[in-house]
C-alpha cells in the first residue's frame, strides 16, 4: 500500500469522528500555543533587557564601592567611601587599554525653575561620561575640562527633567535652581528611556564632578568611575589590571577582600538576563507539560480506536494488508492529529503574543526558531504516543480480529 493511499485511508479514519478528533487536538493546540506564547514573552523579556544595557555605552567597565570592616563591623556595599578621585586617575593613567575615565558623585536635589519643581538626582561626571556612555546631547553642548577645573555651574539635562521644568519651552541658555544654587543649562540629552533597574534614565541632570564635590554634596567619595575600554575583548584583561592596581592603592594584603567591585558590561548583561532566562524556562516547562497531556490523549484515544476496529483491521488483513500497512495508518492518524494542533497551536501562541504586547504592553518576541521546534515538538508528540496503539493494532491476530464483535 502506498504512503499516499495509507494517508487518505487515515484522513478519512479521522474524518469519520470530527468532533473526537477535535477534542483530542486541543490538548495539543493548548500545548503548543502556551509554547510560543511563553517563549514569545521569555524572548521580549530578553531583549528588552539587552537594549537596556546598550545604553551603557561600549565596552563599559563600572567601579563601585565595596564593603568594608571596621572594628568587626561589616559595611554594605557601597556604604564607605572606598573611591577617591586619584583612584580614577590612576586608572587613566596606568591601566593600558583605558580609552576614558569618568568619576562619578551622585546627590538627590530639589530643583526649580519659575513655579515649577522636580526632585531628581544630579550626577557629577567628567567630560568623558557622554562619550563612555555614548550619549549624545541633542540640544545644546556639553560641558568642559574648563568647567571642570573651575567647577562652573553649568548642568546638561535628561529629557524627563527637561519637560517636567521647562515644558515646552528650550532649556538652553536658562537658569534653574539646584538647591536654591543657580545653574545654567547648557545641554539636553537624547532620551534612553529606563534602565536595567527598571529607573528613568533621563530622570537626570549632569555637572562638572568638581561641583557636586564643592558646592552641593562637600565630599570626596565617589560613587562610581566609569571605564571604557579599547575593545571587548581586552576586557577581561583591563578589569584585572584595575582590581590589581585598586588593591594595591587600597593597601589590601592577600588575604583581604576587595572594598571595591568591578563590573564589565558583558558581566552585568549576563546578570541581567539570569533572572529572564530562568522565568523563559521555567515557562516553556510549565507549557510543555501540556504538550505531555494532550500526547497522553492522543494515545487514549488512539487505543479507543483500535479497539472500536479491531474487526475492521481484521478485514484489511485478510485481504491482503500487511501489519506495517496497519500501522503507518494508526501513526500516521496520531502524527496528524499532532500535526494539525501543532498548527493551530503556533497561530494562536502567535495571536497571543500580539495581544499581550498590543493590550497588556508586555514585550514579546517570538523567533522562526521557536516555532519551527514547536512545530516538530508536536509532531514528535504523536509519533512517541501514537506508536503504541498503532503496534497493538498491527500485531492483532487477523482470525481474533474478525471474531470481534
């Protein structure tokens, strides 16, 4: 008997009981739409966490504070001032592969301009941080090595900050006050939207690092020194030579740890991601198991055919079919009620991704990768539940068969 004949024979078998044939694919179309939907969600989650660290900049290295002991008293990270200014020149200077260096203070701050007002907090930066971040300032410029030196009250703003003072009028040029402390805004920055943590990166204002340390925090401490590094793959290379030099300025023997913490940019991406691509696992498990549960069905039901035409296959035997003929057709019949759900699965995972994305705002992101396997997942489904029902049929003994009633 030919492949063609066995499955027309098989269509016509299913055809014979559309509404169990139906019902035995849901389980499967269930299956395999939670598969792309999941994946598609698990997948959006992951991207949207990779555009979040683009906007890092390249090839980043930030150093933060560490904790520290004092007296048997250990600090949380960041709780000391570990980071001083030489440590980031330092870094410029004796660290190769080092392309900028920026030293950063942080301070939250009440600003106003007019009757409006906004609490943000002002980062103090070198002239580097835009080009180590790749930030580019759409209106305006940025400020000086001059500003630096002077500690000129000058500040370049985000785009939040921008509307929530100014609204629709041009910042550039006008004067807003930072704790009462005038400073003129000379640049407002291209929007990044949110960060990995989930903050407003535009929710910011930018000044000489110099200013924040003399005129609103009165401190040395840094909070961060951001690195860029000559390429990717000297990265690696570049955040060891800065823990061995911070090591050695922090006075720290062997068997100390570090007061300091160096993070690349590949680090923090893979930290990032860790938790999405436990929950896209853990999803597509959780939706695979029913894929199982309709593969369970398939069977069940399949084993209710077999039974239902046992005098049927007793007939097809005693005129001449051979048992494989019995069974690519009981197989056959099981890959395609697989096949068909799997189908049906993919366009509804497919129209709910978009609905969830479109209503809900959750981004999704569903790869021909994904629905290729799905479809070949479900596929395999029916071949591994439908082989046994389909060897029980062929191995029926024609002369029983017929006596069936």
């Amino acid at each position: 008997m030919t492949p063609l004949a066995t499955l027309n024979l098989a269509l016509r078998a299913l055809q014979r009981n559309k509404m169990r044939s139906t019902l035995t694919m849901l389980g499967i179309v269930i299956g395999v739409g939670a598969v792309v939907a999941m994946v598609g969600i698990g997948n959006g989650a992951k991207s949207q966490v990779e555009a979040q660290i683009a906007t890092l900049g390249q090839n980043v290295i930030l150093i933060f504070p560490g904790s520290v002991a004092t007296g048997g008293v250990q600090s949380g990270s960041g709780g000391v001032g570990t980071l001083k200014l030489e440590d980031a020149k330092a870094i410029a200077d004796e660290v190769p592969d080092v392309l900028a260096v920026s030293p950063g203070m942080r301070t939250s701050s009440q600003l106003g301009y007019g009757n409006q007002n906004w609490a943000t907090s002002v980062t103090g930066e070198s002239p580097e941080y835009f080009e180590i971040r790749q930030w580019d300032i759409v209106s305006g410029a940025g400020f000086t090595e001059q500003d630096v030196r002077s500690a000129t009250k000058v500040a370049v703003i985000g785009e939040t900050v921008a509307r929530q003072l100014f609204g629709e009028e041009n910042p550039v040029g006008l004067i807003m006050r930072v704790r009462n402390v005038p400073f003129q805004v000379i640049g407002v920055l291209r929007p990044k939207g949110t960060s990995v943590m989930g903050t407003d990166q535009d929710d910011i204002v930018i000044v000489p690092y110099t200013t924040v340390m003399k005129r609103l925090s009165g401190t040395t401490n840094l909070r961060m020194i951001s690195v860029q590094c000559s390429s990717e793959d000297r990265t690696t290379t570049v955040v060891q030579n800065i823990t061995d030099l911070l090591r050695q300025r922090h006075h720290l023997g062997p068997d100390r740890e570090n007061d300091f913490m160096v993070r690349s940019q590949q680090e923090i991406a893979e930290m990032a991601t860790a938790t999405s691509r436990v929950l896209r696992l853990l999803l597509g498990a959780i939706a695979s198991v029913s894929l199982i549960v309709g593969g369970i069905g398939i069977m069940n039901i399949m084993l209710v055919s077999v039974t239902e035409r046992t005098r049927e296959i007793g007939i097809r035997i005693a005129l001449g079919a051979h048992g494989s003929d019995i069974l690519s057709q009981f197989l056959i019949e099981a890959v395609t009620l697989s096949s068909l759900g799997g189908i049906l699965g993919i366009l509804i995972g497919l129209g709910t991704s978009s609905l969830l994305s479109r209503f809900a705002g959750w981004p999704t992101l569903t790869s021909v990768d994904a629905i290729i396997v799905a479809f070949l997942f479900s596929a395999a489904v029916g071949v591994f539940f439908g082989l046994y029902p389909a060897k029980k049929a062929a191995a029926l003994d024609p002369i029983d068969a017929l006596r069936y009633e």
